[in-house]
C-alpha cells in the first residue's frame, strides 16, 4: 500500500522531496491493522489548491481500495517551512484534509529512529528539536489538552481515549524524566510502575496486541456496565497521575536527550 501511495504522489508533487514514516512504524511497534500509518511528505513549495484536490483524491481512491489506507496520516511540508513546529501544514488524516503541526515529538522521532521511504533523511531537511522545546510541548499538552479532556465523562467511554490518555502518561514521563522517546508496547510496562489500573492495562494490550475481537454487533451502541466501569477507574488514576507529573517534571530543566 506504501509503494502504491509513493507512486501515486510522484506524478502530483513532481517536486517531492521525501517521504518518512514516524510513529510505530518507524519504531518497530507497528500492529498492522490497528496501528496508524504516520507519514510525513517534504515538498519543494507549498502546495497549489490543485495538488490540495488531487492529494485528496489520491487518498480518497486508496481508502476505496484498501483497508489500510484507512489509518494513513500524512503531512505535507514544504521545504523551506519546516523551521516553525507551531506551524500547520496540509494533512490528510481520519479520512479528510485538514492542517495540523508537526509536533516536536515527531520530529525528534524522525530525527532518532525516521524510515526514509524516498528521498533525502531528516537530518538533511528538518531542523533538529532541542529538549527545551521537546519538554515544554509535553508538559503544555499534558497541561492544556489531557488534563482539560477528563471533565467530559463521555469521552472515557471510548477505547482510544482510554488508550491514548494513560499511554501518553507513560511515554510522556519517561521523556520528560531521561529525555527518551518509548513505543506505546513500552508504555504499558510504565503503566504498571505508575499505578495504573491492572484491568485497564490488560484491557489495552488486548485490544492492541491479543487477538482480533469480533465487530460490534448492529444498531445503535449503548455504553455497557463494564465500560462505565473502565472509564471511571481511567479517570480516578489518570487526574491525579497527571497531576503528579506535572508537579514533578513542571519546572525542572529539560531532560538530556537520548
């Protein structure tokens, strides 16, 4: 599917600098099927509003096509743009295009473990992240993004909040405590040490790394004893998990880098 997507691209940005992937793919965590496909394109320029549609349904044909293409995230960043992490760029993810930033924790991934699918290597087009601003990312998104999300109960109720919300935990207090990044496979021992519920824990490695489950059945979804159950044990630990890492690692001076 990555082969396809690369010739596809070739021939809508002529002036395609690099492909890389980030993420669990780059990182040997891949789970295929489940895990996301993060991507990131360099171009030489940003992109006309012609090569926005034809990007778009360059995507829209391989999501038709394959069902791994329903995961593909990939940004596009033109060459000389890639100094500003602040900076949005066009992005197709969860079936749309949108913009977004390239955040400092995937450009210190690219830059630590990158796969280089074409072209040139991030060290060559990506300014490098400086732990400084690697730790005040996490914190900031810590901070403004996670801890904000556990007023809404609702979202709980769903598995890649839960997911997300105690894996980011663990990797964020293992980059903020030594400055390396872990794969979310890693994390789930983190959880561990952090307290984290033992049934959250298995339920999450289940459903990334066990076996297949069945599709839901049909018609419309009720929320069941156990995951009201699950997302009030996720809550109870991750807010004041949150908090204790912030405490901890709030003001402390960047981590070394790994």
């Amino acid at each position: 599917m990555l082969d396809r997507f690369l010739a596809g691209l070739r021939p809508r940005l002529p002036l395609l600098r690099a492909l890389w992937a980030h993420g669990s793919l780059a990182g040997g965590d891949y789970q295929q099927g489940r895990s996301d496909l993060d991507l990131i394109a360099v171009v030489d320029r940003p992109c006309t509003p012609d090569e926005e549609r034809q990007l778009g349904a360059l995507h829209e044909t391989l999501d038709r096509t394959d069902p791994l293409a329903a995961k593909l995230h990939c940004s596009y960043l033109a060459a000389d743009k890639t100094a500003d992490p602040a900076r949005r760029h066009l992005t197709w993810a969860h079936r749309e295009l949108m913009r977004r930033t390239v955040t400092p924790v995937t450009r210190r991934e690219l830059h630590m473990f990158g796969r280089v699918l074409h072209g040139d290597t991030p060290a060559a087009l990506l300014p490098p992240v400086t732990d400084a601003q690697l730790a005040a990312f996490i914190r900031a998104d810590l901070r403004d993004y996670w801890r904000p999300a556990l007023e809404d109960p609702e979202l709980w109720l769903q598995d890649i909040w839960v997911d997300l919300g105690l894996l980011t935990l663990a990797r964020a207090t293992v980059t903020l405590r030594d400055g390396t990044l872990i794969s979310k496979g890693e994390a789930l021992a983190v959880l561990g040490e952090l307290g984290a519920p033992d049934e959250v824990i298995a339920d999450i490695r289940n459903r990334r790394y066990g076996p297949a489950a069945p599709p839901p059945p049909p018609g419309p979804a009720h929320p069941s004893d156990a995951l009201t159950r699950r997302a009030d044990l996720t809550r109870a630990f991750l807010g004041p998990a949150l908090d204790r890492t912030l405490a901890a690692y709030g003001h402390s001076s960047p981590a070394p880098q790994g």
